[in-house]
C-alpha cells in the first residue's frame, strides 16, 4: 500500500519514537496531545454543566443536597463507631493497632474491588466503546487514547470508594482531634491509592485482549476461581474458634493476629494506613515519607501501563476484532428455557421481555462479573461469620451484628439497582423503535423490567440475610422480622431504579456504568440510601431495641422504673405498617412518573 493511502506509516524515524501521518508528516508532541485532549474534556464538561443548570437546575441542586445528607448520615456512624472503639479499648497501644487493622482491610478491600472493577470497565470503554474506532483514525498515539479512557474509568470505579472514605476518615480526624496536615494529607493521599489498583487493572486488561482475545472469559473465571479460593482460606481462618472471652483484650489481639494477613508492607494499602495515621499522631515527616511512596508507586504503574498501551493496546484491538470466532448453533439455551419455565405465571408479553432482559444480562460479561463481585463477597463474609454461643450479655452483640448485617445489604442493594436496574431503559437505546412496534403497552416494557429486577435483587437479599440470620442463631421473631425488611426494601428500590430510569433516560448511551453515573445514576443512589436509613429506622431497629430491653443487663435497672415494652412494641408495630406504606410510595410514585415519561418517549 502506498504511504499516502496509509493511515500511519512506520518509517526508519518512527523506531526512534516518531509516528508519521500521511504523506510524511509527524505527529504532534505527547505534550500537545495531551492539552489537545484537555481542551476537549474541558468542552464537554462545561457543555454537561451548562446543560444541567440550564435544564435541570433544580434537580441538579436537589441531588448535591440529597448527597450531602448522605454524607453527614456515613459520617455520623462512622463517629459513633470510632467513639466506641475509644471507650470500649482502654489501652493507647492495643486501640492503635485495631484502629491500624481496621483501615489496612477496608483499603484492601477496596484495592481489590478497585483493580477489578477498572480492568472491567476500561475492557467495555477501551475495546467496545463506539468511539474507539474514531479515535484511532485521528493522528494520536494510542497511549493517549489509552490515557484518555483510562481517567474516565478510574472516575467511574472510584467515586463510590472516595465517597465512603471520605466520611470514615474524616469523623476518624474528628474523634482523634487529629492535626490540620492530616486533612490536608488526605486528597492527595486519596487520589494516588485510587490510581495505583486502576493502573494495574488496566495492564490487565490490556495484556489478556492482546495475548488470549479468544479467551478472556476463561482467565476472567479462573482470575475470579483464585480470588474466591483466597478469600475461602482467608475466611476459615478467621471462623476458628478463639481461647480468649469475646472483646477482652486477648481476644482482640488474637483476631488481630489473624488478621495480619492484609498488613503486609509491600501492599499501597498499608502504606496508606499507615501515612494517615501516622499524620494522625502528629508525626509529619513519618506521614510524608508514606505519600511520598504512594504518589511515586503511582506514577510508576501510571507509566508502566502508557508503555504497554503504547506496545500492545493497538495490536490487541485490531486481534479482539479478527480472530477466528467459533460458529454456534442458534437456538435457544437451557438457562432461558429455565427462566422461562420459573415465570410462566405472569402473561406471555411480561415473560418473553424478562427472558429477553436475562439473555442480553448473561452474554455480558461486564454485567454479571460485577453481580458476582457484588454478591460473592457477602456470602463470603457472612459464612465467615462465626455461630457466636455465648451468655446473655453477649447475645447482644450477636444481634447488633445482625442489625448491622441488614444495613450492608441494604447499601449493597442499592448499589446493585443503580447499577443493574437503572440502566435498563437507557440500554434499549437506539433499538427502542422495536420495542415501540410491538403490540404490547408501555407500561407492560416497566412492568416487566421492575419484575426482572425484583427477582434479580430479592432472591439473593433475603438469602443472605437468612444465611446471616442462621449463622448468628438469632430468633424467629428477628429473623422474620429482617426478612420483611428485605421484601420492602427490595420492591422500593427496584421500582424507584426503573421508574428514575424511564423518566430520566440516556438513551445515547452505552456504557451502563456511566448512566449510573450520570445524573439520573446519583439521583437514584441518593434517594434509595435514604430510603433504605428510612426502612431501616422503621422496622429493623425497634426489633433490635426489644430485644436489647429484654436481654441487656444494664437495661434492668431502666426497667426498674420505666417499662419499655409497649413502647418498643408500639414502634415495630407502627414501624412496619409506616415502612409499608413508605414502600408503597416509593415503588409507585417513581413508577407513575416513569410511567408519564415513557409514554412520550421517542427516539
């Protein structure tokens, strides 16, 4: 091919770095690629701002103060929980360290979810999204085009983790009375541990659709296999029976051997605890050197993953597209004819739309690898949660922690609808006209997608919890209880998630992670947390306070002169009839909007 009919030409300069465009030309510098590409993220970020506060001010406005509440909620727990932790723990030593291991495993945590999720999302932004093709026809470097996906996708993978962190250490530094560097610490800090888990997720990604494009599912399952394997191992060790009494001093050190797994220093996870805290304790130069460690490593995978862009991102594309796929047999599989038979109550248009909705669900590997992780990690947690056989004091503790365990479905959930339900209408996209020739009403297309979801969310909730629920050997009373809490929490955010979804579509969108993210996404996140605080308050926590009141040994001398029964019987009666009603309300009304919405929707 003639070097003018050549999109790009390698030439004997271009083994020394430089890239030439037709007829000879060279590319422009990395650094005037890198303001070209700024100038337009710049653009499209004032055009989405100045639309939404032309168009949609009031609700732009409404989801910062929703996002507000819900961030003084998390902040206000996680004060009483650190509260707690110094006055229950006497010892200035032994509270360090528990306070050290409690910070290490959450940001292990989330560094795993971190490195997973983004080399999820950057493999659909990266190899599927639909502009891929575009900009690799423009005279940039594919590092570049590499650098400009991979910002998009640490946002989307990160601003969940920063909006939990953010409240935890922050009420940390208030309970602590921490110095004011460590506030000042804390963003920079942040944004390099969040980079690190992205970088190396992305590498991932780049370096299985280059070498196995036929078989990224199976590394993908057998990446997941030793995952789980580990998280197992890890689990049991922690199940083991323990020889000292629950919350003495020995029994915490015991757990925090066992946990001692997570703390080792090669992990960003505990150069982060440990730089925190350690600006916490008014040691500055100690706190520097540890940012200093995590901004460094950070640039390092930051370069790391531009080089292996640069050497296998375009090459890995054009085989993704051109290896010989397998041809399967059409027809239908056993798993649809399985949801099909399990939902051959409802009518025939509701059912063959659900099956629909499942097929496209199971042939994404970026949807339900994310239903696992989002799962697998709960069942893993609660079977780890050891059957607690102690006195009546210690009864308590067992149900707070059932308590709690609901609460954490409850956000888990959330995120689920936002992240799965949501999208739904959105995804239909410009396929919708087929839908809309269909002789079938509208409102039967959200009646069927509120059913998928309300199945998709309620089989796994309630399981948990009761699994939970049977782990911890709480009563009948408790656990039926907590199951009705899962019926209503499920059926309000499910129809709140579609009926959000269908009055405030994104139909030109794609990408499912970024209509969560989008402003319909935040508005749906926040409303359903403050609907699952509500619920919660209304039916789980007055079944916990009976209990305490009839079990707690420092409640007798309260009863002595009040009798907190009909009170406490009074507020679970009424509190699960309001929390009925709250579920009515918050299923219906988002539905009859969403209702209004789609029937005037047109492509």
């Amino acid at each position: 091919m003639p070097d003018a009919m050549n999109p790009i030409v390698s030439t004997a300069g271009s083994r020394r770095g430089v890239t030439r465009w037709f007829g000879g030309e060279d590319l422009i510098s990395p650094a005037g690629e890198a303001a070209a590409f700024r100038r337009m993220r710049g653009r499209v970020a004032r055009t989405l701002i100045r639309q939404t506060l032309t168009s949609s001010r009031l609700r732009f406005f409404l989801v910062l103060l929703l996002s507000a509440v819900l961030w003084t909620i998390l902040f206000r727990l996680f004060e009483e929980g650190f509260a707690f932790f110094r006055s229950a723990i006497q010892t200035n030593e032994l509270l360090d360290a528990v306070t050290h291991t409690v910070f290490t495993n959450f940001f292990f945590a989330l560094m795993i979810m971190l490195g997973f999720s983004s080399a999820v999302i950057l493999y659909g932004s990266l190899y599927r999204g639909a502009d891929i093709a575009f900009l690799f026809g423009l005279p940039v470097r594919a590092e570049r085009v590499f650098l400009y996906k991979c910002q998009e996708a640490m946002f989307l993978s990160s601003w969940a983790f920063l909006l939990l962190a953010s409240p935890m250490l922050m009420a940390y530094g208030s309970v602590a009375h921490v110095p004011w560097y460590y506030y000042l610490e804390l963003i920079p800090a942040l944004i390099a541990f969040t980079c690190i888990p992205a970088a190396l997720g992305a590498i991932l990604c780049l370096c299985v659709v280059r070498w196995f494009p036929s078989q990224r599912l199976l590394i993908l399952l057998l990446t997941g296999g030793v995952v789980l394997a580990a998280a197992l191992a890890y689990a049991g060790s922690l199940t083991a029976e323990t020889s000292s009494a629950f919350f003495t001093p020995s029994w915490i050190q015991e757990i925090l051997e066992r946990l001692r797994v997570t703390e080792s220093r090669w992990l960003p996870s505990w150069w982060l605890s440990t730089g925190l805290l350690s600006a916490a304790k008014g040691e500055a130069s100690e706190s520097v050197i540890f940012l200093v460690l995590l901004v460094s490593n950070a640039l390092f995978v930051r370069q790391l993953g531009i080089g292996c862009a640069a050497s296998v991102y375009r090459s890995g594309y054009s085989r993704l597209y051109t290896y010989h796929a397998v041809k399967r047999c059409i027809g239908t599989a056993w798993v649809d004819r399985l949801a099909g038979t399990l939902t051959a109550m409802l009518p025939l248009e509701m059912r063959q739309l659900m099956v629909k909705d499942f097929r496209i669900f199971r042939r994404d590997p970026l949807q339900w690898t994310q239903f696992l992780v989002f799962f697998g990690l709960l069942v893993l947690y609660f079977l780890g949660v050891r059957r607690f056989i102690y006195n009546t004091h210690h009864i308590v503790w067992v149900h707070t922690i059932s308590f709690l365990n609901v609460y954490v479905v409850g956000l888990l959930l959330v995120t689920f609808t936002t992240r799965f339900i949501f999208p739904l209408v959105s995804l239909e996209g410009q396929r919708f006209w087929i839908l809309g020739l269909l002789p079938i009403r509208r409102e039967t297309i959200l009646w069927s997608k509120f059913t998928f979801g309300l199945v998709a969310s309620l089989v796994p909730c309630s399981g948990l919890i009761l699994l939970s629920d049977y782990m911890l050997g709480v009563g009948r009373l408790i656990t039926f209880s907590h199951q009705i809490t899962c019926v209503v929490l499920c059926v309000g955010l499910c129809g709140t998630a579609v009926g959000l979804g269908a009055a405030m579509p994104s139909p030109r969108e794609q990408s499912p992670s970024r209509i969560a993210a989008g402003f319909g996404g935040t508005l749906n996140l926040v409303a359903s947390t403050l609907y699952i605080v509500a619920v919660v308050l209304l039916t789980a926590l007055p079944a916990h306070f009976y209990f305490v009141a009839n079990h707690a040994l420092p409640v007798d001398m309260v009863a002595e002169r009040f009798d907190l029964s009909p009170v406490l019987i009074g507020w679970l009666l009424w509190g699960t009839a309001g929390s009925l009603v709250l579920g009515v309300v918050a299923t219906f009304l988002p539905l009859w909007l969403g209702f209004r919405a789609f029937r005037r929707f047109e492509i």
